[in-house]
C-alpha cells in the first residue's frame, strides 16, 4: 500500500517503475521524476489503463477515490475509459459536481435536510451515474434510476430526486460543464405525486379520552403511556417531545412533590421545533408550552420512575428517547391502527379547541407554533398573553382529562 512519504519519496530512476496500492491502482514513476497515478484493469477480457493525473496536483486521497469510482462502473459492466474525454481525470464527474452543489446549498438548511438530501443521492444516484462525466449522461440514464427509485414505492422520493439532480446540472451548465439539463427533459414522465391524505385523527372529545383510556389498558412500557398523554395534552410535534430534556422543564419544584407550581412551563427550544434554519439558532425563537396541573402531574410520575437523567422521555437503553413509532404501535395495539396517530393530536387540539372556543383562534394557532408570536401579542402584552395561553391549556387537559367527580 501507498503512503504520501513513499510518493513523496520515489526517485528518478534509470528506466520507468510502478509502486503499488490497492486495486489496480499504482503510481508510475518516470525516468525524469514526474509521477502519476494510473490504475490498471480488465474489460471483458481484455487488460486496460487508465491515467488518473500527475502527482502532485492529484494526491493519494483522491487518486483512490477516482479508483473506487471506476470500480463502481465496472461492477456495472461500464468501461470506465469509455464515458469520455475528461471523464478518467474525474474533475467533472456527477458525484463531484453534486458534492460541491450541495456543500453551497447546506448553509440554507437544517443539519437534517442537508444529512437527508446527500444521502439520498449516495444510496438511490451516485451508485448509478455518478462516476460518469457530467456531459455524458443523458435523459433516458436519469430516468432509468428514477424508475427504479419508483419501483420501490417511492414516488415522492423519485420526484424530489429529479429535483436535486436538475440542480446539479444547472450548476454544471454555469461551471460550463454541461449544456443541457437531461432531468428537466423528463419531469413528465414521472408519476404524478399520491394524494395528500390528512394524518388519521379522532375529532370528537368522547373519542379522544377513549382513546387514552384504552391505551392504558394494552400491554406496554410505562413511559410511553405517559408519553402518549402528555403529548395529547400538550399539542406538540413528536420530535420535540422525544427529544424533551429536564432541563427545559421550569418552574417546578422536584424535591416537593406536593407542590403546587405557579407557572410551570416547558421551554422547547428552537433547535427541534420546524422552523427556518436561521430560527433554529435563535434561542427567542423558543416554543413555550404553559403545563397543565395534568401535564405536570405526568411529569413527576416520571421523575418518580426514571429519576433525573438528561432525558425526560428515555428508551430502554436509557442513553437514547423513546422509539419514534413507539407512541403509534400503542395506539395501534389498543385498536385505533388507521383511526388516529401520534401527530393527530394537533388535528384533536386545534378542531376541538377551535369549535368551542373560536374567540381564541389566533391563540390556539400560536399554541400549536402555528403563527408568529407578533399576531398574538400585539393584542396583549407579555403577562396578558402567557396568562390567556395557560388557561387555554389548562381548559384543554381538563376535556381531556376531566377532575373526577366528588360526592357531597
């Protein structure tokens, strides 16, 4: 195997000598002492080289990147010195030219997006043109891989792929690179994209509290079933509450669990809640959730239980949250499969809250991180708004979890 010293290192020599890597790959040393790393293969049958680039304009890292992509064609039964002029030098391949289009759009995005965006081009793109040379692919190559993307099931994928892969190329027309853009050809001649159905939601009051009800009688770990209530009762996304920490939850005192707090609120910070990247960094972009004497309630059971680890809502390692589709096989065990998810809630909230209380509207939005904080507050002042949002809450947890009754 090459290291940088031995390349660094190899002498001229009387007559030209290869050093040896790894899979066909060497470096050729001249008799003036000029390098250059070349890979040898076979083509049905037939013995071939290609010249990848001069050392030390081209390093080791590299050399054995433009390999691993030859390599990949010919596992595809493509010769690599086939795809044309430019292509073995590996400066204008699809991969490269998606690489640095995405490292320019990632500022705009969240860590997600942009984890989520290159790696659908590494598992469902690269594999299939990205060795080739910009200029050398053509619609039908783009629509062969979108198919088969297809083929899966993955309409919506197939769609948001073609997207970033016309992208690419208009990036490539504006490096000179490309002429065309073979993905816009072909927007056509994709499925249409599925019907948007709404999530499955339970509407009605009576429903909702059955629904709680039954789930705690299946079978099923105990902070899930807690989890469940307080993310009925509180009308966030799932991620923000898989996520919640202790340390986000004010104003109540752990050390006196018969207190009762004034003002106990959860801070959800702006990092887990779906906003605008430039929000995300902002800490008064934070989403404040005023709790319920219910939620709170929930919140000591599983101090109770867990203690006073990092995170409220933990799994069964401990270290990690609670399963992203936890909350919805339990709805499922109790026999709601298709009748209401885990996001439901917020449909639950919003149309029941909103048909008995439509004075509140602007509120019950920004309860749900809706609506800019502005719409509301410009009607009230601070004090005024986080009091009117509190009772909203406190209204919501006693429909769903009404006190019971007490006899005289």
């Amino acid at each position: 195997m090459l290291t940088n010293a031995t390349v660094k290192a190899a002498a001229a020599a009387a007559r030209p000598y290869k050093l040896a890597d790894a899979g066909g790959l060497y470096l050729f040393v001249r008799p003036n002492g000029s390098r250059c790393f070349r890979m040898k293969y076979r083509f049905r049958g037939r013995e071939k080289l290609l010249t990848f680039g001069p050392w030390p304009e081209l390093g080791l890292g590299e050399a054995r990147a433009r390999r691993d992509q030859a390599r990949e064609q010919l596992r595809r039964n493509v010769d690599p010195a086939g795809v044309g002029a430019g292509a073995a030098a590996g400066a204008t391949t699809f991969e490269i030219i998606a690489r640095r289009w995405h490292e320019r759009r990632r500022a705009r995005w969240s860590t997600n997006h942009a984890g989520d965006v290159l790696a659908s081009l590494e598992r469902d793109v690269f594999p299939a043109i990205g060795a080739l040379e910009l200029g050398a692919i053509d619609a039908p190559a783009v629509l062969s891989l979108l198919l088969e993307v297809e083929t899966r099931g993955r309409v919506e994928t197939a769609r948001r792929l073609r997207e970033r892969i016309s992208g690419i190329f208009r990036l490539g027309i504006s490096l000179k690179l490309a002429s065309a853009d073979p993905a816009a050809l072909i927007r056509d001649e994709l499925s249409p994209r599925p019907l948007q159905r709404p999530q499955p939601a339970l509407l009605e009051v009576d429903q909702a509290r059955e629904l709680l009800a039954a789930a705690e009688l299946v079978d099923g770990a105990i902070v899930v079933k807690l989890a469940s209530r307080f993310l009925a009762l509180t009308g966030v996304r799932l991620a923000a509450l898989r996520g919640a920490e202790w340390a986000e939850i004010e104003g109540i005192d752990w050390t006196d669990q018969f207190s009762v707090p004034a003002e106990p609120l959860w801070r959800v910070p702006p990092a887990r809640m779906k906003l605008a990247k430039i929000k995300k960094a902002d800490p008064a972009a934070a989403h404040l959730v005023p709790l319920s004497r219910q939620a709170v309630g929930i919140l000591r059971d599983l101090r109770r239980l867990a203690g006073d680890g990092e995170l409220v809502f933990r799994g069964r390692g401990g270290s990690s949250p609670i399963g992203e589709g936890a909350i919805g096989e339990l709805y499922a065990r109790a026999g709601y499969a298709g009748r209401h998810v885990p996001h439901g809630w917020r449909a639950t909230f919003s149309t029941i809250l909103n048909e008995r209380f439509p004075e509140d509207q602007a509120l019950i939005d920004q309860a749900l991180a809706h609506a800019g904080k502005g719409k509301v507050e410009a009607a009230y002042n601070r004090a005024q708004h986080q009091a009117r949002m509190r009772d909203l809450f406190q209204r919501w947890a006693d429909l769903l979890e009404p006190a019971p009754a007490t006899s005289t």
